[in-house]
C-alpha cells in the first residue's frame, strides 16, 4: 500500500489532469463540485494531504468519473441507478442553508422519487 503522500499525489495530479482533459479551470470545477476554490487548490497542490471521500465524490460527479479515477484504484461497477444517486447528493449539501421543516419536506419528496425512479 502507497504511504499518504504517495496517495495525495495520485489523486492531486488525476484531478489536474480530469480537469483540464474537460478545458475547465479550477475555478469551473470548483463550483460544479460545490467545493471551494480554496480547498480545489490545496487538493491538487497536493501537500501530502488526502481528500475526504465526500470530497472526492462531489468532485467526481462533477467530472462525471469514478471516484476510482481519481484514486487510480481498481475499477468498481456502478449502476446508472447509483450514478443517479450521487448526481443528487453532490448536490444535497446546499439545503443545509434551508429551514429545518423546508429540509424535511424536500426530504420527503426526494424519497419518494427515489421510490419512482426505481421502479423504472
């Protein structure tokens, strides 16, 4: 198993090159992952620090990859289904702005059309 620093490199470099590979600027993946621009820059500095996994999924969603291209793990098979599902909760943190009882009942809602979506 690589050490911490060897790990911050891979995943540092991979998103560098993700990004580009798009033509985006940290600035454009930083929002299209809800992360700050600050935190984008210091993850692909490297500095021997890992991302969360929180983290590195906002920002594979927004490259739309897999947290394995990041990592340059084994390949893991997801279903559209699950893609889906982290497409939605890449976006879930900005309701933390919410009302509690507006949480709740947006909550409500998006279980049930996880409910549709999966009988589809």
């Amino acid at each position: 198993m690589s050490s911490k620093a060897e790990q911050a490199e891979v995943i540092s470099s991979n998103i560098k090159k993700l990004r580009e590979g798009k033509g985006w600027n940290q600035t454009k993946l930083a929002s299209e992952a809800s992360i700050s621009g600050a935190a984008l820059s210091k993850i692909e500095q490297g500095n021997g620090r890992v991302p969360t996994i929180v983290v590195m999924r906002k920002i594979a969603s927004a490259l739309k990859v897999q947290v394995n291209d990041i990592t340059g793990e084994a390949t893991e098979v997801t279903s559209e289904a699950e893609e889906r599902n982290r497409e939605f909760y890449r976006k879930w943190d900005v309701l933390d702005d919410l009302e509690q009882s507006d949480q709740e009942i947006l909550r409500g809602m998006a279980e049930r059309l996880k409910g549709i979506t999966q009988r589809d």
